[in-house]
C-alpha cells in the first residue's frame, strides 16, 4: 500500500517500486515503529486531535498487530513498500479510514529515525552484554595461566619473557574502551527525533517531550531539519563494531598462531574446531579465522555509510534508506561472533611446559643485564651495549647468557660479575617487573581481580538497562 498518491496521475513504474522497496530488510524495525505509534498516539489523543474513542480504537488496533507481527500472523506483502506502509495497511484492515488518522503530525522521516536509534539501543545493549561476557571468559583464562611464564614479542620475535596470563587480560582490556565508547554512544543517541515532522516541526499542538519521554530517551532533538538527517548514531555505532572486530582480529590472529604446529602452545576444543574435507588429520581455528576475517565486513559498513552520507544536503534524502542494511548486518556479524569466540577462550587449554620453556629462549633476558648495570651505575647506553656483546657471544656457541663464565662477563664490561646469573632468571625477571600495570604474577592478579570487579558493575548496569528497554517497549 502506497502513503502518496493524491497528486499522481500514473502509477509507479515497477522499476521503480522494486528500487523504493524497503520492506525486505527494514521490517525488522516493526516492533520499534508500532511502539513509537503508540507514543505519537497518545499526544494526538492528550492535545485533543483524536476522539477518546477513535485513539482507544487504534490503540488495541496496534496492540493486536504487535501481537501479530511478534507471531507472525502478520507479515509485510508483496505490494508494501516499507515497514511503515505496510504497518499503515494492517491497521486499515483492522480500523478502516481512523487507521489513517495516526498520520498526522508525522512524517516517515522523524519516525525512521526513531524507530532506528530504538533498535540500535536495543541492540546496543545486546552487544554491550557479550561483549561483557568476553571479557569475563578472557580473564577467566588469564587468571588460570597468572603464574606461568611465555615469551612476550614485539615483532613476533623473542621480546622479554611475560606472565602468560597478563597477555590474555590484555584483550579484555580492548573490550572495556569498547564499552566505554559504547556508553559514550548511548549518551547521544538516546535522543528523541520523533515530533521533527519531514523536516519542520509540526503545526499541531504536538508535545515531543513527552514523547520522548514515553519511549524512554534520555532528551528530544533541538532543531528538527538536523533531527530528521542525522545519522550520527549510526556512523558511530558502525566505528565502535569496527573496532570491536579489529580488536576480536587480533585474538583470532593470536589464537591461530598459537594453535599452529610450530607454536602449539594453544588446544582448541574440539566443539570450537572444524576439520577438513580432504584431510582427516586437520583441526582448524576456523572460529578465530572468521573473527579476524569478519572485521573487514565490519570496516566496510562503515565506510559505506560514511560515504552515503558524505555531502548530503538539507535534510531527509532517500539516500539515508541506505543506512539500514549496513547497521543490521553489522549487528547480525558481531552477534554471532562474540558468543563463539567467548566459547572458543573459555574452552582453550594452553600447554604451560612449552611456554615456560620458550620463555627464555631467543636471548630475552638480556635487558636484565643491562637493568644489572644500571644498577651498579653504568649509563644505560654502554649497560645495553655490554649486554649486546653478551648475546654476540652466546650466538658464536649456541649458548645461554646464564652459561657465560666469570672471565667472559668480565671481558666484556668490568662491572660485570657472577652476582648477573641471579636475575638471569625467568622467575626473577617477571619477578622484578613491579611496576604499574607490570607483568610480575602478583601485580598481574590484582590487575585481573579489579577488571573482573569492574567488569560486573559494567554488567549490572547493562542488566538494568536491557530490563528498561524492555519494560518500555512492552507498555
Ligand atoms: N524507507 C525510508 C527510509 O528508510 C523512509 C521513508 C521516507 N521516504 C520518503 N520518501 N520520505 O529512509
């Protein structure tokens, strides 16, 4: 069922209906656009533009069609054009010509947008509470490797040796900016735009604030042409999913190497591998390959809504029809991602003996001896120095710092003696890292017991936050 008409003397041609159409991917806003009927039903009813009797019509009208559409019993058809249009129909069928008195005062424009920043809040939230659960599963495990040494890296080379579980509380540390940003976006876009008109206001005694206020947002629009283009909210929904999916790539990246034959340092937990169809042998980090590779779907949602929104004049344009599948798609993405990849960390056990071992190879105590020197007073740039001769000479023989010998440690700087082999530990090394957010396993454990306390006033507020949404949507 078409809105317009009235000025038209042909009908639309049916290229031009298949491009308008909407219907197929915004129906999903249902829910959120019969929910903001009410609220907009409800000031044409308080300012006296609707009969008692006509608004408590259509009021049970959109309460039965909210059922249906919830059962399924009501569906957008072939000849609907957006969720809008085919909300308008099943109204009509249900209240005859009062079906079309919900109209006044509202254009598509305010109520789109509303209905959108209501699914990106509830969706936000949806997407705040996994991402909460991940960072549980992260220091969970981090917890449980605290006390074992690995090889820290930079460049993916031997850097210094670190406590293991630090490296995996690291991420949970990504996901609480995350969350942060996430808070940070509620706050601006929990902002009404349904009164705005197509672009105006409305010359109708209408109350925006109060419907605003019914739909749960925090405050309403200041100018109602900004109100009816601004999809702020979903450019920087799309940012913080993107960088949700770079931050989930960078675990899938260190999963895979982890799980390879020349790590193996990672066993992935048969329910979170998959094999191959040629080779029996092969169990493959599929679940972290698919983290790392959804991030570029992630990324280019949001450049595609950027760039539609680049330059657009003036205020509603049907270009901005173009901001839904970009949203849901991103949305759909991370809500099957996060749940897996909080499975595949929880379900990982890592092999303590390999770690522990590799921890010192590659040299990585070396900047003990030149910590050593400083000590002793030696500037760090002949400290550093010393300890580079040391490496050169444990190259020649394929040896360990700790195997040099009184003379040779001598030879290469006075300072040095046999007092070096005592911090030429691992133990020692994590040991001595003391300071803030250091890697020694006692300051790494308090650093986990605050994020997990941190973590659970963050899930206690989603909890509360989801459990408003839904109270409103239900009233
Ligand atoms: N389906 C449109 C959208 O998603 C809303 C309708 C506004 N259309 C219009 N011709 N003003 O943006």
């Amino acid at each position: 069922m078409a809105l317009w008409g009235g000025r038209f003397s042909q009908g639309t041609a049916d290229t031009v209906f298949a491009l308008s159409r909407s219907v197929h991917f915004d129906w999903r806003l249902a829910p959120y656009d019969l929910r903001s009927s009410l609220a907009h039903l409800s000031v044409l009813e308080s300012s006296g533009l609707l009969e008692k009797s006509d608004a408590a019509a259509i009021k049970a009208a959109l309460k039965e069609l909210a059922s249906e559409v919830e059962s399924g019993a009501f569906t957008a058809n072939a000849d609907d054009e957006d969720v809008h249009s085919a909300l308008e129909r099943g109204l009509n069928e249900k209240l005859g010509v009062i079906g079309g008195a919900l109209r006044a005062g509202r254009s598509r424009n305010d109520q789109v947008t509303t209905d959108l920043r209501l699914f990106s809040i509830d969706h936000m939230l949806e997407i705040a509470r996994q991402l909460t659960l991940l960072q549980i599963a992260l220091l969970e495990k981090a917890e449980e490797y605290v006390n074992d040494s690995a090889p820290g890296f930079t460049h993916i080379q031997h850097a210094q040796p670190v406590s293991f579980g630090h490296e995996l509380a690291k991420h949970a540390h990504a996901f609480a900016r995350d969350l942060d940003r996430i808070n940070d976006w509620l706050s601006r876009t929990s902002v009404s735009s349904l009164g705005a008109g197509a672009l105006a206001g409305s010359s109708l005694p209408l109350d925006p604030k109060t419907t605003a206020n019914d739909l749960g947002f925090s405050s309403v629009f200041a100018n109602s042409i900004d109100a009816v283009s601004d999809r702020d909210y979903v450019a920087e929904a799309l940012f913080i999913f993107s960088l949700v999916g770079v931050h989930l790539s960078r675990i899938g990246e260190e999963w895979s190497l982890w799980a390879s034959t020349e790590f193996a340092w990672a066993k992935v937990s048969d329910s979170y591998s998959t094999g191959s169809s040629i080779m029996p042998q092969k169990k493959n980090p599929d679940m972290a390959e698919l983290a790392r590779g959804k991030s570029g779907r992630l990324i280019g949602n949001l450049v595609s809504v950027l760039t539609m929104l680049k330059a657009l004049p003036f205020a509603y344009n049907r270009d901005l029809q173009e901001d839904k599948e970009p949203l849901f798609d991103s949305v759909d993405t991370l809500l099957l991602v996060l749940p897996a990849i909080t499975g595949m960390i929880a379900t990982t056990d890592f092999d303590r003996e390999k770690m522990s071992l590799a921890a010192p190879m590659g040299y990585s105590l070396a900047t003990e001896i030149a910590d050593y020197l400083v000590l002793k007073k030696i500037p760090f740039a002949q400290a550093h120095e010393a300890a580079g001769k040391c490496v050169a000479l444990c190259e020649k023989d394929g040896r360990g710092l700790h195997q040099l010998s009184d003379s040779e440690l001598a030879s290469v700087h006075p300072a040095l003696d046999a007092g070096v082999r005592a911090v030429l530990t691992v133990d020692g090394a994590l040991n001595s890292r003391t300071t803030h957010g250091g890697t020694a396993p006692d300051l790494v454990a308090a650093q986990i017991s605050l994020a997990l306390k941190i973590n659970s006033g963050t899930m206690a507020t989603i909890t509360s936050a989801q459990a408003h949404f839904s109270e409103m949507m239900s009233a």
